[in-house]
C-alpha cells in the first residue's frame, strides 16, 4: 500500500477559518493528506504547495499552486460590500486548462476574482524539470466556493416574502441563471486537475451515486367527511384541469379524494403505494411529518392523534422512515421547534430520525443550521429551491454546514434537495420533458459522485405525477440508498 500524498496550503488571509472550510470542501476529492499553514514561510520543501493569499504571490521551490484571492470580498467579509458584482466574470474553461466535460461546463461563474492576477491559469514548467512547476491563477476558486456552499448572500438578506422567508428571486443564482450548475462541484474538479498537473501522484477518490426518496406530508391526513374531501376534490379538479389543462389527472386525483370520503381508501393506503413504488426502484421511502405547527400555513393534522398514527404504522409496517417537516414558526422559536420535535418523537418513537426539512424550504443560514444542532439532528435536506430544479448550495453533495458568523463547522449534515414536484411541474409543461429533467440533473449527480435528493408531496402520487415519478427513476437502481447509519460521524469529515 502506498502512502498518501501529502499536499501543504499556507492561507495568508483572514478570516482564516473560512478559507480553511472552503479548501476542505474543494480539495475532499483527493485522495491525499492536506495540512494548514498560516504562513508561506512554514511551508515544507519538496511537497506540493497551495498558496492563498491577497498580496503579490510568487512561485518557491517546489511543485506550488498559487491562488491570487479577491481581497474586496475579504476584507469586507461579513458586510454587504463583500457581495459579488453583477453580471459575474465568466471565465472559458479553456483558459482555466480544463476542457468541457460531463463535470463541468463553460464558461466558469466566478463570484470572485482577483484584482492581482488575470482569471485565467498561468502553468509554468522551469527548464530544471518538474519540481520546479507552478501554476498561477485569480480565479478565485476558493472564496466563490465558499460563497456558494455556505449560502454567505442569505446571511445578509434582511427582506422576507409573504411566507417569512428569504425571498427566493434575490438568489444571486437565480439572477444568473446558474442553478443548475454545481459550480462548487465544478470548482473542486478544476482545482483537482491543475493539481495533477503538478503531482501525478495526487488521484480522486472513487465516490459512490447515492439517492434519496424523500416525501414530504403537509397535509392528506385527517380529512374527515365527505364534504371535506369532496372540496380537495374541487381544487385538485381545478388545479388540473383549469390551470393545467390535464383533465385525466384531475378526475385521478378527485376520485381519490371522493373514494377517501365514502370509506373506500383509508389513508394509510397512500403511504403504502408510495413505499411499494420506491421499493419497486430499488429504495427506501423516507416521510417528513408535521408535528402541530403554529402557523396557519402549517399542516392541520394532529401529530398525535388516531389518523396520523395509522399513517406513521404504515410507513413502520413497510419499512420506511420519519422525520420532521419543521413548522414556519419553529424558525423564530427555539420552544416551538423543540416543541414538535417531541410530538413527533412521542408520536413515532424509535422510527423517527433526526432528520428535517422546513415546511415551504423556509431557511435562515447560519440561525436554522444552529437550532438543529443544538436539538441533536445529524441531517437536514431543505436546501433547494422551491420554483427550480437544481443545486442551492453548489452542490450535490452532503456537506457539514459552516456558521460564517461564529467561524466554525457545525457538526451535522446538509444533503441538499434537488428535485421537488411542485417545481418540476411548474418549470415545464410536458411530462417527457418534465422526465428528460429528472434524468439530465441525475446524470451530472452521477458524474460527481452526489446525491440525488427528489422531495414528491403524498398529495401527488397519482395519475401523471406518479407516471413521471417511476418512469424518471426507473433506471437509477444502481445508485446506493442514503440511510442515516451510513451518514459519517467524524468531525473531520467535511463533504460526504
């Protein structure tokens, strides 16, 4: 067995911490040992050197990467100043040395560069031979990552939508079109490659394809009487038929509802149908429940009460698995997020995880990643948008949060939503091409070695929904399953 390559950065801003979080993140691919420095001056001979930094930066002894940093965004961290200018430099991947793969596009959105050295990547070979190579770039790869994963632009979001949250469209994302690129995933394959340049010796690690079948439950429990079914008849009708123009579906969906109303279909008959369809794919159902929220958006059904445990028997009878769907008011008390915490661990016991996703994706970084570790969850996956398919935080990867106030990485994991059906379906308008998405946002989850996390409500499991559902995923059973004993529990780990 060989040993690993070692591979030493010396990171010559501040705040250090941050910068250190975001070289982890970009460098988790290589199968190599990476050390910290603070200073150039304690970087080792012989060992392939990073330098990071905002001053002049210049080539040592060695194989040695230098990264010129954007120092506006440094030297204003923490301040509204700091935030990118739009549009954002967009680099060709030509000029950066990386030729256009299944793993990353051109051009390169960078929101930061720096102001010392032109974007593009400078190799540089002495005549004395390989030992000597340097390569030098202001693509700042290092702070843009660090932008995106972190979710450092809604830290400083002070405007809330009708729903409490931040509003979506002030996404710097959203504003460029990018949120179907992993650009953090892309980052760390184009930092990978200039480094094998450097030394042949520093490889990838091999990654596994996982996916994760989640459903979240924000109401069809406890609709009692035929009068109340008959009006979820009437707006399913609606939905589909007027808005929608897909009349099959709407009387799918009513006749549901009705046969619910006379006695026919008990509840719990859904959440089997959906367990046996992902058990058919190859994988587990996992169910975010409400647990009595306060807002008056939040799910009606009582956590504790006769229909809602039929339901949770259900999922326990075919193997599937419970989390928290978190109420809107959790996110402004830690009492009420505690709170439903416990019903929903009294109402389920031991086939609850500590695992949740917010009621209408609503987030508030770094605050909401706070509460859950301070109530003991290991797993959150509300990272996503709610009117697009695609990547949040950069990434399709599960990655341990960072608190870019306090500077620390907190010890849970984020696995970040990638499809949700709301959106699916309002994005694009006909059911193969609503499947051909699924498949091409599967395709680079693949290539990257991420996760594939798909959000499909109980609500929307019939007629087309369901067709669009088993026929994008059909093909997929080759992907590992996301169960919470697999999820790492080392401090050190950082991308999963």
């Amino acid at each position: 067995m060989t040993n690993r390559p070692e591979i030493h950065v010396s990171i010559e801003i501040a705040p250090y911490e941050a910068a250190v979080y975001a070289l982890r993140v970009l460098l988790a691919d290589l199968d190599a040992r990476v050390v910290f420095h603070r200073s150039a001056a304690d970087l080792p001979d012989g060992a392939l050197r990073i330098r990071y930094g905002v001053g002049p930066l210049r080539p040592g002894r060695g194989p040695e990467l230098l990264l010129h940093a954007c120092s506006r965004f440094w030297e204003n961290y923490g301040r509204e100043s700091s935030l990118p200018a739009l549009p954002l430099t967009r680099v060709p991947l030509g000029d950066l040395g990386f030729p256009p793969t299944d793993r990353v596009g051109s051009p390169m959105p960078l929101p930061y560069v720096s102001e010392q050295a032109p974007p593009s990547a400078q190799f540089l070979r002495s005549e004395s031979g390989a030992g000597r190579a340097s390569l030098s770039t202001g693509a700042d790869l290092v702070a843009s990552a660090f932008f995106w994963i972190t979710r450092y632009q809604e830290s400083l979001i002070r405007e809330r939508d009708e729903e409490g949250r931040i509003p979506q469209t002030q996404l710097l994302e959203l504003r460029e079109d990018l949120t179907e690129r992993a650009l953090v995933d892309e980052y760390a394959a184009v930092l990978g490659a200039w480094i094998g340049k450097l030394d042949s010796s520093a490889v990838a690690r091999s990654r596994d394809f996982r996916i994760f079948l989640t459903h979240d439950v924000d109401t069809g429990i406890g609709v009692r009487g035929l009068w109340k079914n008959a009006e979820n008849a009437a707006r399913t009708m609606y939905r589909e038929v007027v808005r929608s123009r897909r009349p099959a579906t709407g009387l799918h969906g009513a006749a549901e509802w009705t046969l619910r109303g006379i006695g026919v279909r008990e509840e719990p008959a859904v959440f089997r149908d959906i367990a046996a369809v992902d058990r058919g794919l190859g994988f587990p159902s996992f169910f975010f429940l409400m647990a009595n929220g306060s807002h008056p958006k939040d799910a009606t059904y009582d956590i504790l009460g006769p229909d809602a445990r039929r339901v949770i028997g259900a999922i326990r009878e075919c193997g599937g698995a419970i989390g928290l769907h978190i109420g809107l008011n959790a996110h402004r008390s830690l009492d009420q997020f505690r709170s439903e915490w416990d019903r929903l661990r009294e109402a389920a016991g031991s086939d609850v995880w500590p695992a949740c996703r917010s009621h209408f994706l609503s987030f508030f970084p770094p605050t909401t990643w706070r509460q859950l570790v301070e109530l003991g969850f290991r797993v959150d996956s509300t990272l996503g948008y709610s009117d697009h398919v695609g990547f949040r935080g950069g990434t399709c990867r599960g990655f341990r949060p960072f608190d870019v106030e306090r500077l620390e990485v907190l010890p849970m994991w984020e696995l970040p939503m990638t499809v949700m059906d709301v959106n699916l379906f309002r994005e694009v308008r006909a059911d193969g091409e609503r499947v051909a998405r699924i498949r091409e946002v599967a395709r680079r989850v693949r290539a990257h070695g991420g996760c594939l996390v798909v959000n499909w409500h109980n609500v929307s499991f019939h007629g087309h929904y369901r067709r669009v559902y088993r026929e994008a995923l059909r093909d997929l059973s080759e992907a590992r399953a996301v169960r919470l004993d697999d999820v790492p529990v080392g401090e050190d780990a950082v991308v999963w």
